[in-house]
C-alpha cells in the first residue's frame, strides 16, 4: 500500500533511561549527524516497491497531534501515545536544527491535525502492530490495540509502537537494519537512539536523497 508502514509483533526488552540519552544528545549535538543510518534505510514493508528515504514531511513546529477519542480509546493508551511523541521532542532537545514541538490531545477534530492517531484492530492495521499513512499534510497513523495473539497490548507495548510510527511521521520513511534503534523493525528497542537523532536531523537539513520524495 502506497506510504504504508506496518508493524510486526512488539518484542519485549527493557526500557533505557531516557534522561541518559538526552544528556548524551545534548553532548553530541555538533557531531556531523553521525552515527546515522540514513544511507542503508530498508524498504518500509518488505517486498515494498517504495524505495526507502528521509521526507522532512512536517513544516511547521510545534505540530498538533490528535488522538481520535474512538472506540479503543482509553486514558492509558492516551498517556502512551503523547509519551511516545514527547519521547521525540526530548531526544531532539540537544537538536536545536530541528526545533521539534507538539501539542497532543484527544479530540474528534481533526481538520488543523498535522498527526492523526486512530487506534483500532490488528486488521485494520493491515495484519500489524501499526501503520502510517500520508493525507496530504497530515499524516494518520494506526495502532493496533490487540497482538499477533489477539490479546490486548499494554500501554508500554502501544507506547513503544507509537513512538516507531512518529519517527515515520516525522520524516524517517524506511527501517534502520540496526535493532538498537528505535526505527528498526526488530522491536528490541524501546527508545530513541542517537542515530535515529541524527537520521531525522538529516532529514530537516536537507543533506538527504531528494529524488525518491512523492
Ligand atoms: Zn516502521
């Protein structure tokens, strides 16, 4: 599907400490975008014809993220979801380049959103744990609130899928082939890493491959 993103099973791994990896952004914020994976990207769905790159997709900051109050809403699921965005915004805090900001909340207006999550079944969600999809300006993202096993994810899981999903949403359209990053598809990392860091502030300094952009 054109500008799908889908998921597999969430694994289990430990949390890191996200205030050990903001201090090591902050560190590391001049280091020439490296270590990065922006030139070995894999295909977004395996057997995908869409070439893998980076789209600085989002223009303005802060964004409006919207979670649709539907029908698997719930307060937990919410909390994960606005924890899995602001994960972005605090590992992007050393990266002034970007400027990443957002405000998030649960509504049923969606006209202004820049990002719109929808929570839903495994089948909707193409079979996966998650989905982004690009409508025009805004993007929607899935997440599935049941596992390969049809059994409810827990807020951690959803939380860890959706901060994969942003990184998308973001500008990362592809997977990085190392699993300590948080934009592999292995899902044995539950943060954000610094090359993700600097893969998406490649993005937003225009240093990436343009010709692939729809
Ligand atoms: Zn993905």
């Amino acid at each position: 599907m054109n500008g799908g993103w889908r998921r597999r099973v969430p694994a289990s791994a430990a949390l890191c400490s996200l205030t050990m990896l903001m201090a090591s952004t902050v560190a590391q914020a001049d280091d020439g975008f490296k270590p990065n994976y922006a030139d070995r990207l894999t295909t977004p769905v395996e057997g995908s014809h869409i070439a893998p790159r980076l789209w600085p997709s989002r223009p303005r900051f802060p964004l409006r993220v919207v979670v649709l109050n539907s029908f698997y809403f719930n307060n937990p699921y919410f909390s994960a979801i606005k924890e899995g965005c602001n994960a972005w915004v605090g590992a992007m805090k050393g990266a002034k380049d970007v400027g990443l900001g957002l405000t998030c909340e649960d509504s049923d207006d969606v006209c202004t959103a820049d990002v719109v999550f929808l929570l839903g079944t495994r089948e909707q969600c193409g079979g996966f744990s998650g989905f982004t999809k690009e409508y025009g300006p805004c993007a929607l993202i899935r997440l599935s609130v049941f596992d390969s096993n049809h059994r409810l994810v827990s807020p951690k899981a959803l939380k860890r899928v959706a901060m994969h999903e942003f990184g998308h949403a973001l500008g990362i359209w592809g997977h990085s082939p190392n699993p300590k990053d948080i934009m592999s598809l292995d899902e044995d990392a539950f943060d954000i890493s610094l090359a993700d860091i600097n893969t998406l502030r490649l993005a937003y300094a225009g240093k990436c491959r343009t010709t692939d952009q729809p």
